[in-house]
C-alpha cells in the first residue's frame, strides 16, 4: 500500500539533495549508494547503469529504502523497486537528473562523453514506508 508524504517531508525532497540507496545482496548484506533522486508525484525517480550491483540485487530483490540526510535531519522512504529499461526512457531520465544537479551544459557533455554510451536503467521507488526526522 503506498505511503503519503507530508507536505514538509515532500518540500524536504524537492530540495537539492542526494540520497543513499540501501539494496540486498544475494546473501542478505546491505549494498549502499549515493544516488541522484527526483520526486516525482509519489514516486522517487533515479537511474543507474545495467549490471552494476545495485542493478542486480534490484532485478533479484526489488525491495530498497533511499535516506536522504541533511545533517541530523532526513527522511528514509522505502518500498518496491520498479525497473525500467526502456532506452528511450532510460536517457531521458538520467538527462534530467544530471540537468538537475549539474546544469544543462554539464549534462549535455556528460550525455556525449558518458551516459549515451551506456545501458541506463531508470528506477522508480513506489513509497511504502516513510520515516521522517524534519
């Protein structure tokens, strides 16, 4: 069943900030990333690389948790993970995400040099749970 945020956990998110992404690995340790986010509606939105660990333990396990910290405050989602490989979905995403925390020039190179040349994933996390420490 999906969580509601609250107002000031959503304006929390809507800030810029990056969160830490907690998968499982095959033997039930947790694997942690820093991730790009974005808050769209009641969904997070990130994006990764084909084949990376994080990648594979969502395709095996989709069940994650994001916590997004500004010093002693933050907000901890969790829920399922659904993974989208539509290329075309996939670029466009990981465009935006790096618009967003790097400007639009940056991303434009980073999407020349980088990402077009890679499998991207896009991540939408389906909120199940919210902690919030605001």
């Amino acid at each position: 069943m999906a969580a509601q945020l609250s107002e000031r956990a959503r304006a929390f998110l809507n800030e810029h900030r990056f969160a830490v992404l907690a998968t499982y690995n095959e033997d039930n340790t947790i694997q942690q990333t820093v991730m790009w986010y974005l808050l769209e509606g009641d969904t997070i939105l990130m994006n990764t690389k084909k084949g990376r660990r994080k990648y594979e333990n969502m395709r095996r396990d989709p069940r994650i948790s994001i916590c997004v910290p500004d010093g002693y405050i933050y907000v901890t989602l969790s829920g399922t993970a659904e993974l989208i490989d539509d290329p075309e979905i996939a670029q466009r995403d990981i465009y935006r995400l790096a618009v967003l925390n790097h400007g639009e020039r940056a991303a434009q190179e980073q999407m020349r040099a980088q990402f077009s040349k890679e499998q991207r994933v896009t991540i939408r996390l389906h909120i199940e749970h919210i902690i919030e420490d605001l």
